[in-house]
C-alpha cells in the first residue's frame, strides 16, 4: 500500500503552515518558556507531530510508528554509538589520572580560560568536526573544557557556538558531497561558494565567543591571541576550500590555528589571567614539570583518536571496512512505501556499518589507550559501565530527537514549511540559509539538511534567475548556525557538560547568538546574489568532477597535509612543556 506526501493538506497553504509550525514551536516552548528536560520536550513533541501527520496530513498510523522507529534506530546507531565511545575516550583519561597532566600542560601554555576555549572549542573542536563529525566534537570538548574547570554552562554553550564555522565540511565534506549528489552541481564550486561565506564567520568566531565569556572589555585584552587564532583559521579554511576541495578544511584549518595560537603564546601573554568568577583560585605550580614521555602517555588517548580517525576518513579503508562489516537492509513496511511530491517512491534503508563507523574507530582508539594510560581492561570496562549509566537519559533523548526528525520529513511537515520559504520571490537569497537552518534543527544534521533541500534550492534560484550554486551553497552555511539549537546537539553537550535535565538551561543560552549568525550568513547570501556576484565561482554543470584535481589524489594531498600538521604540532607541544613563562601574569577573575 503506497502513501502519497501532500505540501498543502488543508487547501490553504497559510493554514498549513501554522499547523506545520506547531511541533517545531512546541519545542521552542517546551525548552525556553516552559524549561522542560530534553527526553520530556522530545517525547512530547513526537506525540504532537504524530497526530498532526495522522489527522492533518492522512499519513497511516502503521507508517508514522514505523517513521519513528526508524528515526529512533538511527540515533541509536551511529549518533549514540559515537557519543558513548566519545564519553568512555574522555572518562579514561581522567580515571587514569592522565587528564591532570593534560591541564598542566594547557596551563603551561596558558592558564587563562578565554584562550583555552579558542584552543579547544574552536580550534580542536573544529578538527574533530573534519575527522569524526556526529556529535564528536560537542561531546569531546565540552568534557575537556569541564575537566579543566570551566563552569558546565559555558563549556558546554561555547562548544556549541563554536562547533559553526567547521560543520560544513565535516565529516571529510560530507555535507557538500550530498548537496551536490542532490542538487547536481559539482563538489568543488559548492566547496568554493562556502569558502567564500564561512570564513567571514571564521574570522569573527573567536572574538565573538571570548565576548560571550569574559565580556567586550577583557575580550580586548586578549584581542592579538583573538585576531590569530580567527585569522589562521579563516585563511586556511578559504584556501583550502577553494584550491584543494572539501575533503579537509577543517582537519588544515583547526590544526593549522591551534599551531598558530600556541607559537603566539610562546612570544606574547595577556597582562592578566581571566577565570570564572567564584572559581576555584589556580592551583597549577609553574615549578612542576613532566617529561616527554609523560605527556605523551598522557595524551596518548586523544592522539590515538586522531590518528584512528583520520583513517577511518580515508574513503579506501571505508571501503575495506564496509565489505568486512556493513548489514543493510530495507526498513520493514517503510521501505518505498511513501510517495514524495515528486512522484519517487522514497528508499527507506538502514545502514548497520559497525566497522567503518566513526564511534568504531573511537572505541578502538579507546582500548588502545587503556593500557596507555596504565588501566587494566578490567578497569577500563567499569568506567564504559559507568560511562553507559553516566548517558542513560541522553541516548534517550537523541532518539526521541531522531524519531521526531523522521515523522516531520516523512509526514511532509518539513516540506510545507519549505514550500512557504521557496515563493519569496526575489527575496529568495536572504531566506535560503533559512531553509538549512530549519533543516539542521530539525535533523541535526547538515548532511540530512542538504539531502532535504538542495533540489528544492536548486530550481528555485534557477526561476528567479539567480546562479543555482549560491541558494545551494546558502543551505550547507545557513545550516551550520542551526546545529547550535539542534535538539540532538544540545542532548550531546548536556551528556558531556554533566547538564543532564537542564538542557533548557543551554538551549536559551545558545539560541539568540543561532538567529544573530543565521542573520548574518542570511545578509551574505542575499549581497552575493545581487552584488557581489564576481565571488561566484565559475563551473560546469556538464563536468563530473568533485574537486579540481583527482579526487583520490587530492584526498591522499589533504591526508598528508592534515599527518603532516598534526606531527608539528605535536613536536611543537613537546618543546612547550616544561617552559617557565617569562613573566607571571597576575591571576584576576
């Protein structure tokens, strides 16, 4: 039995809308005015989206459970398989003891909090968003912020901000692969127009997430440390893009600002170390130093990640990976079943890639550094236990999240509030980040938001007579600010944030500074249509393509770069410990 989509199921598309909206504003109530838990506010949510989809759209009652299921089933696996392993990585380092040598060393760099977040949220994190994506990079530096003694809130709602500019072209340019398998432009002039929008974001990041910290005025302090960090990034970001792909941006440019920031730091520091207020007072003793050898071990789990990582992302071991352990099959009673507008039968597979999955290569990473660390196995397997009992109410939430995202797509929900974006007119430009942004909060997903959108993004600019690559590109940038807001992203930084059941807390913290930025890219967009068109890049429609050199070679180019970057930094990490400062800031708060 087939079931056919609908956009306007009321015959009255202003009416449609307003019923369309209901679930996503509910959200919005539940987590801002009404400050519900994320399990409650997604669990409910799903009720209300699913009698919308039964009663107002006509989908089966068979379908939307089995929507759900699905959805439910996806978060499990890969989203909650990554962060778990994620969460296990990070608790190792701190049972073992590791994590306090860590601190040593980020003090030794710099004690001061506004410069460790510009290290870890935004450039570590940014790497990490190349490599693994999915939640990985929240979930990795929001526990190491908390360790490091930044308050819960902040690590973990900077994490969040910070997680932006990167998304993009996470996951080795996933997200550009898919909006240019959708909407039929190649890979490399999607990657270009992205290059030309996010880095001005990159630039103003930093700053913006210092101010966000310590405030404009001690932002200013630090603004030298602010400028190169923004400005390595941006630079390497916008380079890369546009001369090597979408492959690794964010694996240079996050590697790349961290080496900046930390030679910087060797030559300058600020007059006064900013920390929290009521924060413990520092208690790092300049006068204790560790060999190489022992930080090394200590940083051995986070090494052994990136390395795991980055060969995970190598399209030939996934491929080697997927023929050893790849079980896919078609969704029971779901599969082809739902007719979209378009007339398509829409596959509904599900992909059980447990060897080639990115929480796989983290979990390997992990038992790699176990004894490393200097645990047993058997103590390692009480802290996963402790790490499953520790995520109990997160992997709850981040299926419910997904449950909810696939009942709007399925049911059509997601389409009707596209297809009232999509008849603006000329004003179309300013409103396709729009169209991402919602994608993105509804998913979780960039990737899932460009395979929604891009075709639809795509022939609407082609019949208002604007070049098809700036609205598609518009829909990869416009997403990155709505990942922030992401229910599935909050459920992920409140897990390692230890903000579990306050997750209302974090989404008012983060969802004025996702519409701020969302206006910005909204502002770019709609200039770049208009105005500046001399920024779009140059393409053939005809062309196959993905990037301007062989995609096997500009891969392994990338690789290379990115191994090449990771070992400097690392030498350059060893020759900074042990350093006493030449001069003692004073320690203020």
């Amino acid at each position: 039995m087939k079931w056919t989509q609908v956009i306007d199921p009321l015959n009255n598309i202003a009416l449609s809308v307003l019923v369309a909206a209901v679930p996503i504003l509910f959200i919005f109530w539940a987590l801002i005015i009404r400050k519900m838990k994320g399990y409650q506010a997604s669990l409910l949510a799903i009720a209300i989206a699913t009698v919308i989809a039964i009663l107002v759209y006509g989908m089966p009652v068979k379908l939307a459970l089995l929507s759900i299921g699905h959805g439910a089933l996806y978060g499990l696996f890969p989203i909650c398989w990554l962060v778990i392993m994620s969460v296990f990585l990070f608790n190792l380092t701190v049972k073992s003891g590791q994590f306090e040598i860590i601190k040593h060393f980020m003090a030794s760099i710099t004690s001061d909090r506004r410069l460790q977040a510009l290290l870890i949220a935004f450039s570590f994190g940014s790497f990490l968003e190349g490599t693994a994506g999915f939640g990985a990079p929240v979930a990795i530096t929001a526990a190491m912020l908390v360790g490091l003694g930044f308050n819960p809130l902040y690590a973990s709602g900077i994490c969040l901000i910070a997680n932006t500019a990167p998304v993009a072209f996470g996951s080795i340019g996933i997200p550009i692969t898919v909006a240019s398998q959708v909407s039929g432009i190649p890979e490399l002039p999607i990657s270009q127009m992205v290059g030309r929008t996010l880095p001005i974001l990159s630039v103003i990041l930093p700053f913006y997430l210092v101010t966000i910290i310590a405030g404009f005025n001690k932002t200013k302090e630090v603004l030298p440390a602010v400028l190169v960090s923004g400005v390595s990034f941006a630079f390497l970001q916008w380079f890369s893009s546009n001369y090597i792909g979408p492959s690794l941006p964010d694996v240079i440019a996050g590697l790349g600002s961290i080496i900046s920031l930390m030679v910087f730091l060797r030559f300058w520091k600020p007059k006064t170390v900013w920390r929290f207020a009521n924060e413990p007072a520092a208690t790092f003793n300049t006068d204790v130093t560790y060999t190489a050898g022992q930080m090394l071990r200590a940083w051995s789990p986070f090494i052994a990640l990136t390395i795991m990582v980055i060969a995970w992302g190598m399209q030939p071991i996934k491929d080697v990976l997927n023929s050893l352990g790849l079980y896919q099959f078609e969704f029971p009673g779901l599969h082809k079943i739902i007719q979209g507008t378009d007339g398509n039968l829409i596959p509904k597979l599900f992909k059980f890639n447990y060897l080639s999955a990115a929480g796989t290569a983290i979990l390997i990473a992990s038992l790699v550094s176990i004894p490393m660390v200097g645990l047993t196995y058997r103590e390692g397997g009480k802290v996963f236990i402790a790490t499953l009992n520790q995520l109990r109410f997160p992997i709850l939430t981040i299926a419910a999240v997904l449950g909810f995202a696939y009942i709007v797509n399925d049911s059509g929900i997601t389409l009707t509030l596209a297809e009232v974006l999509a008849n603006t007119g000329v004003l179309f430009p300013f409103f396709a980040p729009v169209l991402g942004w919602l994608g993105v909060f509804i998913t979780g997903s960039d990737t899932s938001a460009n395979a929604l959108f891009s075709k639809l993004q795509y022939a609407t600019a082609q019949s208002i007579g604007v070049d098809p690559v700036i609205t598609v590109a518009a829909n990869v940038s416009g997403g990155v600010v709505g990942k922030m807001i992401s229910p599935q992203s909050i459920a992920v930084a409140a897990a390692a944030g230890d903000l579990v059941g306050q997750e209302s807390q974090l989404f008012r913290f983060t969802v004025k500074h996702s519409f701020l930025m969302l206006g910005v890219i909204c502002l770019i967009t709609l200039a770049q249509a208009y105005v500046f068109t001399w920024l779009i890049p140059v393409y053939d429609m005809l062309s196959t393509a993905k990037v301007a050199i062989s995609p096997d070679v500009a891969r392994g180019y990338t690789y290379l770069v990115g191994l090449a970057i990771l070992l400097v930094a690392l030498v350059t990490a060893i020759l900074l410990v042990g350093r006493k400062r030449t001069q003692t800031p004073t320690l203020v708060n």
